[in-house]
C-alpha cells in the first residue's frame, strides 16, 4: 500500500510538472505568436499597439519568458523612437538590457543598447553615449547569421557618429572620426549578400546610401575648402544613383534632395538649387518632417534671394522662420527620429553655425561682465576702505611726525634688538644716522641706492641692508618707497596745489625717474593708485 501511494504522488507530480511546461510552451508560443502579428500589423495605431505590447511584455514576465520581455520591449521601444521620446526609450532600455536571454537575443541587445546609445547621444549623454554604442557593437559582432550581424554592425557604426558630431566643440578632428565611422558603415553594409529574408538588398543600400549623404555632408559643412565641393558632389551623386536604381522612396531621399539643393546653392547653380529643394517639398509631404521641411524652405529662400528674385525669398524667409520657431519649442522635450536627426545635428549650414556662436558667444559674454561687474565692486568697495583708513592716518592729530608713515598699521620697536653680524652699540649709532636721513628728505633724490647711503652713512651696505630689515622691518626698496610715497601722500593731502599737477611732475617730486614706477610704487604702499588719490580729495573738498 505505501509503495503504491508513493508511486500516485510521483505519478501526481509528474504529472502537474509536465502540465505546467506544457502550459509555458504553449503560452511562450502565443506570445511569439501575438509578436508577430502586431509586427505586421499597419492597421492600428502606434498607441494601440503599445498598449498590446505592454500587455505581451507583462505576461512573458509573470511566467519568466525573458526572450518575450526583450522583443516586447523591443518593439515598444521602436514606437518610442518614432514618436521621438528618449526618457522613455532610456528608462526602457535600462530595464531590458539587465536580462539575458542567451545568443537568440544578440540582435535584439544589440539594437537595444543602440537606440539606447542615440538616446543617450540626444539628451546630452556623450560618454554613457559612446560607451552603449560600443556594447551594441560587441552583441552584433556575436550574431551568428553574416547578413544580420553586418546590417546591425552597420546600423550601430552609422549611429555612432552621433557620439562624435555632439564633441565638435571639444574635438576639431571630429571630422575624421565621423568619416571614418561612415566608411565602417558602408564597409559592413557591402557584405550583406541580399539574399536573406528580411535583410533584402533594398536595406543594404539603404545603409550605403544613408552613408553616402553623411559623408556629402561631411565635405558641405567645409565647402570652402578646394576640392571639398568635388567630394560633395561626388558621394551625392552615388546616393542619388543608388536611390533611383533600387526605387528608395523614404525619407532619407528627402533628405538626399535637400543636401543636392545645398550642394548647387554652394556651386551658385541656383536654378538646381531650386530644383532640388521643390523636388524635397513634394516628397516631404509623403513622408512628413519639420527637420526636412525647413530645410527646404531655407534653401529655396537663399536660391531666390541670390537670382534676386525678393519675393519668392520673402515667402520661403517667412516660412522658413515660422517653421524653425515652432520647432525649437517643440525640441525642448523632443527630437528628432533616428536617421534625420543624426544628420541635422550635424549639418552646419551658415545660418545654424552663426545662431549657436551667438548664443555661446552671448552666453559667456554675459558671464564675463557680471564676473566684471561683480569683481569691479568688490574691488571698488575694498579700493575705498584702504583710502578712508588712509585719509583716518593722516587727519589723526597724533600724527605729528612726518616719518611716522601712515602707509603701514605696523608698531615700531624703539628697543635695540641682538644680531649676530652687528653690535648693539652700532646698530644705535645707524639708527639715529637713519633717523637724520628721514628728517632731511635726501630720499627724494633720483639716484639713492644701497651703496650710496651706505657711503653717506658712513657705514657698509650690509650693516645697513640688516637695521633696515631688522628695525624697519621691510628691504632698502620698500623702505626708501615708503618714505617717498609717504612724503607725496602728505603733500597732495596737505597741499590742494599738488592735486592739480599731472603725474610725471609728481613723480619727479619724490624722486622717480619714471612715472610708472612711481605709480606702481604709490599703488603697492597705499593699495590704490595716485589719480584715485586726488579724485577723491578732489571730491571731499
């Protein structure tokens, strides 16, 4: 009995055991299923599909399907990328790219971190940007099918270029980096055979002709260069072959008509010029985009106004501005889709490399005058306190003796000091000998140096270098400065005549050879210069 009770709940278990698999299999089917239905379904809408996606994605979580979480996210995240929501594609993608659904899911991880990597690129993200586009890189290197693995290979060079085109202001050789990026991409695209299901050879040349307008874009951006127009023209002309052979109708082509437009606005071939942008304006409508479409209508404005024909200029002009208003308003929380916006944000006609130097040189030329204008007052504030505590110094009666600097808040020791290189008894004998020197304004003459009032001191240059700095506590320089400035502080305090002499004469007064040592001079003792002096006494009188 107990041998055939334990054999019914092995049975029993089993049995629940292989029920529940079933049920898994048959439910992952459903949503494979429900996967592809919605894939090919163009009946409904983006928000409704949406909304079925997120309910597929919530099922494959309830019962562990990882690989039904990442191509649901996957498809929700394609929805987000046309309806050009990046926040929502970052927060998204940063929730998929943590599961791991083994080598089935290469390709998906790897247009995950890609469209990740754009969004990162458009919100500002450079690093977080370039580092998620070299992971998308490393998962499509790992798909095992040639076609699909060089197609996302080339998709994610195509893209990285963004990373490169957001660090033009840092990196003047980005250029070459967003070239050689490009050919990576073209390389790749090359060795999609065309014989795959979904990678037809309509996406492959796709791929290459994408490439072939950045890289036109690339030589328009520096037309001015010899030779550059050539290359232009060149890979231009390839994409517009490559667009009519394989019937390319998309909004890439309207995007190639417009840089055609620019190309002949450059080569002054306006009436191409014109030709191509209203070639643009026709498709455009077929495909909608405001980036395209702006385009257009700048173009055919700069082609009309050249061949002087103002009023079809004025029209385009007008459309031109209304447009671009509306649709800086509309970038402050969106941008563009994938494709357009890569190329947009890096084309450099006049007009959008003259607005952003204005707004940076503006930006920063505003920082400078307020840093100004704040140093400036505080400077002003600090400049004013040294004046009046000056002007405090002299108008003190106790101030009697004009040695007595009222430069510097420093007390004099009168007490005699040791040294190991003079006698007590000689440093007194040099002090008093300093004290007649201050008294008879010998200072003022033009020619005092250490040796000279070293030989009319009768002394030695050392002995007196040393009382200098050990009882006037500063060197021969300073010293002799202090006196001087000192003097012609008091003179032009005193003496209201001073205040009307021009600088030279009052620094031959005190004993200057050149009035801008005699400034520099005034300006280190007192912390303000000689004219700020005598336009505030000026002022106070």
């Amino acid at each position: 009995m107990r041998k055939f009770l334990l054999l019914f709940l092995l049975f029993f278990f089993g049995s629940l055991s292989f029920y529940a698999q079933t049920k898994n299999i048959l439910t992952e089917e459903y949503i494979d299923s429900k996967l592809e239905e919605l894939r090919f379904n163009e009946t409904i809408s983006d928000a409704e599909k949406e909304k079925a996606l997120f309910n597929l994605k919530a099922e494959s979580e309830k019962i562990g399907y990882k690989w039904g979480i990442l191509k649901s996210g996957r498809r929700i995240i394609e929805i987000y990328e046309r309806q050009k929501k990046n926040k929502e594609i970052i927060e998204l993608a940063t929730e998929l790219k943590k599961i791991d659904a083994g080598p089935q899911s290469y390709r998906t991880m790897a247009n995950i971190y890609r469209s990740r990597a754009l969004a990162l690129g458009y919100t500002g993200l450079n690093d977080a940007s370039l580092k998620d586009f070299r992971t998308a890189v490393s998962y499509a290197k790992k798909i095992k099918d040639p076609n699909v693995r060089n197609y996302t290979l080339s998709f994610c060079y195509c893209q990285m270029t963004l990373y490169f085109l957001n660090e033009r202001f840092k990196n003047k050789n980005y250029r070459d980096s967003v070239i050689a990026y490009s050919n990576k991409s073209i390389d790749a695209a090359q060795l999609i055979d065309g014989k795959h299901q979904e990678i037809t050879l309509k996406k492959k040349y796709d791929m290459i002709s994408f490439n072939y307008v950045r890289l036109g874009i690339t030589s328009l951006e520096e037309a001015n260069k010899p030779g550059n127009l050539q290359i232009a023209e060149k890979y231009l002309t390839q994409s517009l072959d490559i667009v009519n052979k394989y019937n390319l109708v998309n909004g890439d082509k309207v995007l190639l008509l417009n840089q055609l437009s620019w190309l002949y606005l450059e080569k002054k071939d306006y009436s191409k010029a014109i030709e191509y942008a209203n070639l643009s304006r026709i498709l455009e409508k077929q495909f909608p985009d405001p980036s395209n479409r702006v385009e257009s209508f700048e173009f055919l404005a700069s082609a009309y106004s050249e061949i002087g024909d103002l009023k079809n200029a004025k029209i385009y002009m007008d459309k031109y501005t209304s447009l671009k208003d509306s649709l800086r308003v509309i970038e402050k929380d969106n941008t563009n889709d994938s494709s357009n916006i890569l190329l947009s944000d890096s084309k450099k006609t006049q007009e959008k490399r003259s607005l952003l130097k204005i707004v940076i040189i503006s930006f920063v030329f505003l920082l400078v005058l307020l840093f100004m204008a704040y140093y400036w007052k505080k400077k002003s504030r600090i400049t004013h306190a040294k004046y009046e505590d000056l002007i405090a110094k002299l108008s003190n009666e106790n101030i009697v003796d004009s040695r007595e600097s009222p430069l510097k808040v420093e007390s004099k020791d009168s007490k005699i000091k040791s040294s190991v290189t003079i006698t007590d008894e000689t440093a007194k004998v040099l002090l008093a000998k300093l004290e007649k020197f201050e008294n008879s304004e010998k200072y003022l003459r033009n020619d005092v140096s250490l040796t000279w009032m070293a030989n009319h001191l009768n002394t030695n240059t050392k002995y007196l270098s040393e009382v200098i700095k050990v009882y006037k506590n500063q060197n021969f320089t300073s010293y002799i400065n202090e006196l001087r400035i000192n003097y012609i502080v008091r003179k032009l305090y005193e003496n209201p005549v001073y205040r009307e002499y021009k600088i030279t004469y009052l620094a031959e007064e005190c004993g200057y050879v050149t009035p801008r040592v005699f400034v520099n001079a005034f300006k280190q003792q007192t912390g303000f210069t000689p004219s700020y002096f005598v336009e505030q006494l000026k002022a106070s009188a």
